[in-house]
C-alpha cells in the first residue's frame, strides 16, 4: 500500500426509521452523530476531521456542521452534484481525492436525511427538471420516470417480474440477519411480493425503497495516517464518478441518453476505469453493494458493472447468485435501500467496510473486494472497490 | 374531455423550453433543431451538442411515430390524479428525427394493448383554454 492510498477508517451511522416515526432534532443533528460516531469509531478526536462531503443536495451543509460538533479548522467542503442518490459513491471519490492530494488529512462523507422532514422523494415535487415535458402526462416520480427503463429492459431481454422479485427478496432476507434494518423482522415471499400493489407497471410496492430518517459517514484518511488510529484500515482500491454523453436527467426526465443505451445506467466507461485503477475484473469481486432505489435499474447497474452479461441480470438473479450465504456473489448483505434503510446508498459504503473488516451480519467468508455502486439512473453516478489491509 | 384531468400540474418551462410548448398552442408539433448542423433534439437544450452552435430552428415533427417504452401508473403521487389511475405514460420516438424523446400518453387505447414498436398518430388535446398538449393514439 501506498502511503497516501485514501482508506476508510472510521464508520457511523444513527438508528434508521420509518419517515413517518417522529424524528429528535433534525437532519443536521442526524448528520452531526453520524460523523461523531464515525470519528469515534476511528478513535480520531472530533475536531481533527477537516474536510467534509456529501452528494445530492444534502441539507446539512459543511460550515453548520464544523460549527456544530467543533471543527476548528476546515481545510476542504464539497459535494457531488445532485443527481438523487448517484453521488454516494462519488462522495467518498472526493474524501479520496482529497487526503490522497493531501489537501486535507481526514474528510468524512456523510449523510443525514429526516424525510418526514424536508419531504419524501416519492411525493410530488414541482421543481423537477425538464418538468415541463413530464407532470403534464402525469409523470411526476422516481418509481414511474424509472419504471420506463425496466419495462424496456423486459422488452429488449425477456427480464420477468419474479426475477425483479428475486432481487427484493434477496435483499430482504440479508436484512433479517441486521439489527439496524428498518424491514428486520417482516420477511418477504414470491407470493407476497407478486400480490402486492403495483406503483407503476412493471414496478410494484416491494420494488421500490424504502423511505427513512437516518444518517451514516464514512471517516477517510491515508494509509499512512491510518496506522494511528483504532480501527483496521480499509483501502479504497478505486474511486469513480461521472456520467455518460447526452444522459441530463436521462431516465429522470429527460431520456436523451442514445436509444442503444436506454437500457443502461450510463456507467460502462466508470466501471471500466474503476476495474482499471483498481487492477482486478470483475470476477474478482467477492461481494457487492448495489444502490437499489428500484430492483430492475439496481438490476442493469450489475449489468453496466460487469457483475453478469449485458441482459443477463435477471437469470443471473433469479438463480440465486446474490443470495446470501450460498450465492456466488451476495448483493446488499445489510438490506439494501430495500430493506436495511433509504440513506442514499451512503450505508451501502458502511456495508462495504464491514464486509473488509470481517464484520457483515451476513459475513462472505474471505471476501477481499468489495464493489459499492451509486445510485443508478441518474447523472452522475458512481463507484467504489474497497479491499483488505 | 382529455386523457388526465384539467388540473394535472404544468411547471413552469425553462426559457429554452418555452417556444416547444408555444407552437403547440398553434397545434404545431416542433422539436428543436440546429440552425448549422441539422441535428434535432428533444427535449430542448441550449446548445447542440454535435457542433456547439447556438443558433436554433423549429422542425415540424416528420415520419412514422413508435412507442419506446411505457408505464402504466397506479400510485399517481399527485392528488389530483387520483381518479384517473391507472393511466399510462409513454415515451415514443421519431425514426426519422433521432434525438427526439417525447414524453406522452397514448390514448384511445386499453392499456392491456400497448405494445412497444406499435406505430402511433398525433391528436391534440386541450385539457384548459390555451393549454394544447400533444397525444397519441393507435395508428389505424
Ligand atoms: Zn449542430
């Protein structure tokens, strides 16, 4: 390892529920222990931490939080460009950037949200890009704009509804063994699933995440300075975001990506540079987390990271390949957005570390890579591969 | 009578998008081309991305129609949709003018017989005064 290789030492996280379980305080305070703990889980007084980052219009901005918990001197603040959930990955990309340049010496990513708060992300909101063009033929939400892409994906490949189930069961299952996850105790069948309420064809209820208040941070530094602290480091092998050619709001709205690659989630290039820098391919990967804001793009996400062939998600799925402790390559071993809880993803990246450190409530033996996607469907997204000290 | 009802929200379009919805008030189905290059693009943008130029023409819409993809919405999020679920929302394209996605619905249809590749015709619909929004059905 590198001296200034960027790894994850710390990790924190809040209780996670429901959005409409009454929240203490409010996002920022949410934001605020979340990156207390991660500081303490890393043994790192709370005022060393001096650059912040977040993604996706996170609320709880930089300057309230140095000021909250007592950062004395803030050497870095920034965040991915909103493009929903896609940035979770992206904004441990910057905290890596960061320590590695050695513009600042240890940044947390962090994020915090109170949905019954600043609002649900499945509601109806009249600031949406190219709104215009949608809300008038009563496309309004993530679940309807995306559910476009999946019904495509079912066209051009024969992806079937039970296999888009066999991905929520998955995930479903891995969160009964967590006992952070919201969906902990409340487990889910094929029939169930088939039964439940459609949202927006082909999506139903138990397709879509959850929405929750809670927040999570990740504590970054150097392989160098992380020989100080209390926790075993965990390397970040390779950080990515960005976006494809002509994608804009893509299947948020827009839809100008190329037809040839409308059932994608832009992510071919990243995924490229991502195995790149990190010098292994896909099939080296022993566990990942993928964002699941719905089964089927978390579905084409595994498809643009490599995990199986383009179009082959849903055998690959339905074969129990993502499961849990069987499965070739487990998928969300904490719940996903499913079924652990809706922070964006960032609790994707804590999932990934505690698999590095031999931690997961679902634990793959031996597991040495670990791949993190960001949210797919929008602009930018992102990736992460995390490894062993 | 139109396919969503009067009161389906209708934000406010950027100033790039504006003269899109304009010529539709004229009943004219115009996407957004480059003045020096020719390539169309909907929905509109400020600058064409093949050539960088700024200079904008206003195409009418040419050649068949074709259903992309679509949804069929149960839960619509929005109150005032709530009767008329569920409703289907539709992306077609345009062989011949390849940057144009259209978001739309597909009327006088079951939603049971929407088939994706199924060729579709224009019908405006003006759901308020002044308010034209373009709408496809079935090509018979
Ligand atoms: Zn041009």
């Amino acid at each position: 390892m590198k001296p200034n290789t960027p790894c994850i030492v710390g990790i924190g996280q809040t209780a996670y529920t429901r959005w409409n379980q009454p929240v203490e305080g409010s996002d920022l305070q949410l934001a605020c222990q979340a990156v207390l703990s991660a500081a303490r889980d890393a043994g790192l007084p709370a005022r060393d931490i001096d650059g912040l980052t977040s993604f996706g219009g996170d609320v709880s901005d930089p300057p309230m939080i140095q000021a909250s918990i007592g950062i004395d001197e803030l050497r870095m603040s920034a965040m991915v460009w909103p493009g929903g959930g896609g940035g979770s990955c992206g904004s441990v990309d910057l905290a890596a950037m960061a320590v590695s340049s050695g513009q600042a010496s240890y940044v947390v990513a962090m994020r915090g949200l109170a949905q019954g708060q600043i609002g649900r992300f499945g509601r109806y909101s009249p600031n949406w890009r190219h709104g215009s063009f949608t809300h008038p033929f009563g496309l309004f939400a993530p679940p309807q704009l995306l559910a476009m892409v999946v019904r495509r994906h079912m066209h051009e490949y024969g992806t079937t509804q039970e296999q888009l189930g066999a991905f929520a069961l998955a995930c479903r299952e891995h969160a009964q063994r967590n006992p952070a996850a919201v969906m902990r105790g409340r487990t889910l069948d094929m029939e169930t699933y088939l039964s439940a309420r459609i949202i927006a064809d082909p999506l139903r209820l138990y397709d879509c995440c959850l929405e929750t208040n809670g927040a999570c941070a990740v504590l970054v530094t150097t392989w160098e300075r992380a020989r100080d602290l209390a926790a075993t480091p965990v390397p970040i092998l390779a950080s990515v975001h960005g976006s494809s050619g002509g994608w804009a709001a893509g299947p948020l709205g827009s839809y100008n990506m190329s037809l040839e690659r409308f059932t994608t989630v832009g992510a071919a290039h990243l995924a490229r540079d991502l195995y790149g820098k990190a010098g292994v391919s896909p099939s080296d990967i022993d566990v990942a987390q993928i964002y699941d804001n719905f089964t089927g793009v978390a579905m084409i996400a595994m498809e643009d990271f490599g995990l199986c062939p383009r179009g082959e998600s849903g055998p690959f799925v339905a074969s129990g390949a993502i499961r849990w402790p069987h499965g070739a390559l487990p998928v969300n071993t904490h719940g996903g957005n499913l079924s652990e809880a809706y922070i964006h993803g960032l609790n994707h990246v804590v999932e990934g570390v505690r698999q590095m450190r031999g931690q997961s409530t679902c634990q793959v033996d031996n597991a040495r890579l670990c791949l993190v996607t960001g949210g797919p469907g929008p602009a930018p997204t992102s990736g992460l591969i995390l490894g062993r000290a | 009578m139109s396919y969503l009802p009067a009161e389906t929200p209708f934000p406010e379009p950027a100033p790039w998008e504006q003269a899109f919805w304009d010529f539709c008030g004229q009943r004219s189905l115009r996407f957004q081309g480059c003045a020096r290059c020719g390539v169309v693009r909907h929905p509109p943008m400020p600058v064409c991305a093949s050539c960088q130029a700024f200079e904008i023409e206003w195409l009418e819409a040419e050649g068949d129609v074709e259903l992309f993809t679509y949804t069929i919405i149960h839960h619509p999020t929005h109150p005032d949709l709530v009767q008329a679920t569920p409703y289907n929302a539709a992306l077609v394209i345009f062989p011949r003018m390849q940057g144009v996605r259209l978001v739309t619905n597909i009327v006088d249809c079951r939603n049971d017989d929407l088939r994706i590749g199924m060729k579709l015709s224009l019908v405006w619909e003006e759901p308020t005064p002044g308010r034209v929004l373009p709408r496809f059905r079935p090509r018979v």
